[in-house]
C-alpha cells in the first residue's frame, strides 16, 4: 500500500472511531471539564439529605419521569413560558412532584465552579443516585455526558409516563416503548419501598372503583382498605392527605414492598398489577426469596439502563444554564 493510501485508511478508520464514540455516555465524562462535578452534587446531598430524607424518594421518582418523556433530558425540570407552551410540570403524573428547588441549588453550585460544563440532565441522575445512596440504599454507576432538551410538552407526560392507574398490560407497553422489559418493570416499581403518595393517586380503589360511587377495588386487601379510609384518606375528593407507599418501612429501602403485594396490600393498580402476571409475580417472588443485596444489585442493573434511555449526547441539545428554562 502507497504511504499516502496508508494515511487516507488511517485516516477514515480514525474518523469512524470518532463517529462512533462520540456523544456516548462515560463515566468521569466531567473529569477534565469539571473535575470536583460529582463531588460537588454528592457534597451537597450528603449534607442536607438527612434533614429531609423523603427527598430522596422524591427525586428518584422525577428522574423516572424524566426519563419516560423524551429521554433523560431534564425536560421534566422546565416551566411553561409565557408564550403559553404548556410543559411536562403540568401534566397530572407530575402536578405532585416537588424539591425542583433541590436540583436547582445543586445546579447553582456546579455553574459556580464550571458554568455551561454540567448537563440538568447529569444532576438530576447524580442527585437521584446519591439520595438514595445516602438514605441507606443502593449504589448504581451514573456515566455521564448527557446534555438537556429544550422540548417540554404536557401532553406526551400524560401519554408516556405509567399512571397509577395502570393495569398490567398498560405497564408493559409503557416500559416496553423505553426498551425496558418486565424484569425492568418488577424491579424499578421496588422504588415504591420509599416514600409517601397523595390519596389522588389511589383513592378510586377506595370508593369508586367501577365509576360507581361506594365501589372498592376487590384486589385490594380489604382490612387494609377499611385502615386507608378511616385513618388517611377519608373521602373521594381528597388531594392533599398523603400515605406511606410501603406502610412501616417507607423510609428503608428493603424488600417490604414486595412482601406487601403478596398480602394485596400494594397501593396502586400498577403495584397490584404485578402480580396479575405469571411472569411479574413469579419475579416478585423470585427476589423475595434472594437476599437484599441481590435485589439491591438488580434495581442498579435496570437504574442503569433507565438512565440511558434516549439521551441526548455529542451536539445534541444544549447545557442550560438554568434548570427551569431554556438557554436564550
């Protein structure tokens, strides 16, 4: 081969490299641009997590929603504009989400240390790992180099996200549209084993579960149905009263929840749904007889893989400098 043959192949054979690597996610994506980037956000965590641990369960669930709508591209994090765009904050799924306050802070302090370098998109997945983390849960690798979409729209929340309404075949097309397969599904639902939901959220299993006032949902464990009416929530209409997800260890991340959907006690339809499958159930049961390590291990397999669900990389998008807004 001629010498100038030589450099034109090496040459393509670089640039194919390139093509292919580039915009992918890695870990220390930030290690030249922003080197303490990771510390910062767990700093910070570490430091305020403990004066409000149900932060930790709320973040998780954002960045799960996030996720679910085009991508993890911290779309979920914008406010609607003044020309009217409505955004995903406004959808019903996340009308209940709360700590935007929290990301932002931690957003602050990166843009403080590297402006323009950290992705909303990285803090939210960083933030969300790191709570859990710290509350005593488990660990999962978060590459990074995701960069933030500038789209945000309510309709494709509502349309995307699993509602906890969901029965099982509404489950598994939701997750099967974000390339995650029922083992995604019974072990990402295992996040249920923290935090708290609002009786808007499964108040129809209670009272008007067949569209008829007075109706209870028969997959709901009776007693514990008569223990959610008389001490939560005690009427159809109520949007603000707020009940554990897994009632006596909602703040441990253990394999209680599941347990739980054994005794018919999961809290919403798409907890109970999980056992109205030959496969999800024998799933559940399956990490029931492991131990939590392996459950712990599995739940950082599907995070993982949750957190690479159609990231925007490379050129893709932008770095705002703002979580709520886009870059003018």
């Amino acid at each position: 081969m001629r010498r100038f043959d030589y450099f034109v192949v090496m040459f393509f054979c670089l640039l194919v490299f390139m093509v292919s690597t580039e915009g992918q996610l890695q870990m220390g994506f930030y290690s030249r641009s922003c080197p303490n980037a990771e510390k910062i956000v767990q700093d910070y965590v570490n430091r305020h997590i403990h004066n409000a641990p149900s932060v930790a369960a709320t973040i998780i669930r954002m960045h799960f929603h996030d996720c679910f709508v085009r991508g993890c591209d911290a779309s979920v994090l914008l406010n609607t504009t003044s020309s009217g765009n409505q955004t995903e904050k406004l959808a019903t799924p996340n009308q209940t989400l709360r700590q935007f306050d929290f990301i932002d802070r931690v957003k602050s302090l990166l843009e403080a240390a590297c402006p323009g370098v950290v992705s909303c998109a990285d803090v939210l997945a960083l933030v969300a790992r790191d709570a859990i983390v710290a509350t005593g849960g488990p660990f999962w690798k978060v590459p990074t180099g995701r960069r933030d979409g500038t789209i945000s729209r309510t309709s494709e929340a509502s349309n995307n996200i699993p509602p906890p309404t969901s029965n099982f075949t509404n489950l598994r097309r939701l997750f099967a549209n974000q390339g995650l397969n029922l083992k995604d599904l019974v072990v990402l639902s295992g996040a249920h084993t923290i935090g708290v939901a609002h009786c808007s959220s499964f108040s129809n299993r209670l009272y008007n579960f067949t569209g008829a006032l007075g109706t209870q949902d028969p997959a709901l464990d009776s007693e514990y149905a008569a223990n959610l009416k008389a001490r939560k929530c005690r009427s159809l209409n109520d949007n603000t009263t707020i009940a554990e997800m897994d009632p006596g260890s909602f703040r441990t991340f253990d394999l209680s929840y599941y347990r739980l959907l054994l005794k018919r006690r999961g809290l919403f339809q798409s907890d109970s749904a999980l056992t109205t499958n030959s496969t999800t159930l024998s799933l559940v049961n399956r990490l029931l007889r492991g131990s939590l390590e392996n459950f712990f291990a599995e739940f950082a397999k599907s995070m993982e893989k949750m957190g690479r669900i159609n990231v925007k990389t490379g050129t893709v998008g932008e770095i705002r400098k703002q979580c709520a807004v886009v870059n003018s």
